[in-house]
C-alpha cells in the first residue's frame, strides 16, 4: 500500500487524531484502556476465522468479518500505545495490558 493509501484508512486517520505518541491521558484513563481486551467469546471465531483466512478456504463474507476483527484490534493498539507512554510519562507501574 502506497503512503497517500495508508493515509486514508480508518486507522490511519484515527491514529492522527488519536496520537498516540502524545503521552496525555490520566493514569486512570490510561489502566481503563489498557484493561480493554477481546471478549471470549469472540476469540475463538476470530481464530477460526483466521486459520480459514491462512489456509485459503475463506468466504468473502468471512474476509470482511476478519477484517473488522483486524480494525478494531488496530484501534485497540493505537489506543494501549497512548496509554502505555501516558503511564511512563506519569510513572504508573501498569504497563504490560493486564489488572494486577
């Protein structure tokens, strides 16, 4: 994909407006995203989903399923990024995505 192409996704754009190398959320901003995962219930389909995608024998609807797994998971690392630095830069200790 070429830049000007990257630089109209959704992720890309949010991702500007996101900015996660700006360290500026509160410490308890920060552990609540950090806390956001993937329910259970979506991870074994997402794994179907993906070992199909990986051995060819995906549906066009289930390519666009995958796919919006991979947006949103997208989104939820642009947003831990922005957490993670906001915890360094606030000296937090949670950094690694997990409750103690």
């Amino acid at each position: 994909m070429g830049r000007t192409a990257a630089r109209k996704t959704s992720i890309a754009i949010l991702d500007r407006i996101i900015n996660p190398d700006e360290p500026s959320l509160s410490p308890e901003a920060a552990e609540s995203l950090l806390r956001l995962a993937l329910p259970a219930g979506d991870r074994e389909p997402l794994a179907t989903l993906s070992d199909k995608a990986q051995e060819g024998g995906v549906t066009p609807d289930e390519l666009a399923e995958l796919d919006e797994y991979i947006r949103v998971n997208d989104l939820l690392t642009v947003l831990q990024r922005k957490a993670r630095l906001s915890l360094k830069r606030a000296g937090a200790g949670m950094t690694n995505g997990q409750g103690d």
